[in-house]
C-alpha cells in the first residue's frame, strides 16, 4: 500500500490508474476495484457507485436490486456485487452535513437505502478523467461544506488535529473554553457536523497515515495517535469503512491523506 500525503484532499491526483482511498476530517473516497467484499456493515454511510456499469445490492430477505447508484446506512449488513470493472464508493460519518446533503440527493428511499444519485451521471464523469479531484466528487455527492465559525471550537479541532493522541477530555476542553461539558459537545457536533468522539478518531485514523507515509511504524503511529495497539487500529478501520487495512493493502490502494483544513 502506498500512502500519499497530499494537502488538501481536494487536490487534484493523477493516481487514478491504481486504486487508492482519499481520507479525510468525516470522509472519504475510494476509486477502485470493488474488492469483492462478503456482506458485512459499516460504521459509517456509504455511497455506491458503479463506475463503468451497474452494481448489485444484495440485502437479506430482499430481492436482488441493480443499480447504477446506492446509499448504504451505518450498521446495516449488505453486500456490493460489480458487475464493472470500477466502483466508487464515497464514505460519509453518522450526522455530518455531508451525509444529510448525500441523503437529499438520492431520487428514492426503500428499507432505509437510498437509490438513484441525483448526480449520478456527474459522478461517473469526475471517475472518467486522467485526474481525479476527491473534492469535486464529494461535492457532487453531498454539496459543498464549510468549516466551524466559532472560534472556540475552532482552536479545540486545531489542537485535535496536532495532537490527536493526547488525552485531552472533551470536559477539559469545556472548561478551557469556559463552557459547561453538554454544551461543549453540542456545539462541537454542531460546528463539525459530527459528535467530538467521532472527530477525534477520524483524526487518529489521519495521524496514522501521515506518519506512516513519513517512514513510521505502523506500530509506533497506531500508539502515538492514540490507538491502545495495531490491532485496536486495524478493528477501527474495519468498522468504518468495511474491510481490513490488510485487504485495501493487497490490492495495491494508495491512501491520499487530507492534509488541509
């Protein structure tokens, strides 16, 4: 696996010949093979895109539906059959703006699935060109978003985004802020879009492949982003997007890290 710290992940990147998963603050893309994954669930949303034909979304009790597009909900066991070459599939986390935006966008909704991407059509195209922007592709799928304006919370993701393995308690940073602990994470969830544990381990999964990118060891980078051990890593890069770092290593992915803000 190769892993490519570029800053920011809208940045354009002529990768696309290989496989590769853009990662960022609450999402990410990958462009690729479909990795013929066996039904499983994820933490996160998940866009399905069949890139060069349909796909097949297989759901126990349910018939077989083709699609060109699907919008998987967190926590739901499913399975993405291609029946083309490449898939996209853009990951969104729980609550964040991003996820209502890609909500809104799907034509209809059946069994908590969304179907028929109202950009579809535009996605494809972003899939089709010499260069990749994972920036245009996540505003095609969800619409464009903006960062905190509140400037307490402001620092608090500046410091996370630095030190994402400190110990710092979402209650310390309350009160560095002069904010009581359920206001804080309020506000938090409010500004980001997602709640401040939830934050914190997209930071922790950043760290990881920064470090990693940097000549670390994937042990001592697990540890210092403030993952207990590799394993603890590797169980939380599986619940979120679906599969093991082990099996997007195998097929030869680049990981692109957001580096921006």
């Amino acid at each position: 696996m190769a892993v490519v710290d570029r800053s920011p992940l809208p940045e354009t990147c002529a990768v696309t010949a290989a496989p590769a998963l853009w990662v960022g603050y609450g999402h990410a893309v990958y462009l690729g093979p479909s990795l013929r994954l066996n039904p499983h669930s994820t933490a996160v949303y998940c866009l399905a895109v069949g890139v060069d034909a349909p796909l097949i979304l297989r759901v126990d009790g349910s018939a077989d539906l083709t699609l060109r597009s699907v919008l998987v909900p967190p926590r739901t066991r499913h399975q993405i059959v291609a029946t083309g070459e490449r898939m996209l599939f853009c990951y969104f986390d729980p609550g964040s703006s991003r996820a209502g935006g890609c909500l809104e966008r799907m034509a209809a909704a059946e069994g908590g699935f969304g179907s028929g991407h109202r950009a579809e059509a535009e996605l494809i195209g972003l899939c089709g060109g010499p260069v990749l922007d994972a920036g245009d592709i996540l505003d095609a799928a969800s619409g464009p978003v903006h960062g905190p304006v509140d400037e307490r919370i402001g620092g608090v993701i500046r410091t996370i985004r630095a030190q994402p393995g400190a110990p710092v308690t979402a209650a310390e940073f309350a009160r560095d802020a002069h904010l009581s602990t359920p206001y804080f994470l309020r506000l938090f969830a409010t500004e980001t879009g997602t709640s401040f544990r939830r934050y914190r381990l997209w930071a922790r999964m950043l760290h990881v492949a920064t470090a990693v990118s940097k000549g670390s060891d994937l042990t001592r980078a697990a540890v210092d982003a403030g993952f207990a051990s590799p394993s603890h890593f590797s169980d939380a890069f599986h619940r979120m997007f679906g599969l093991t770092a082990t099996t997007l290593m195998s097929g030869g992915a680049a990981i692109v890290v957001e580096g921006g803000s």
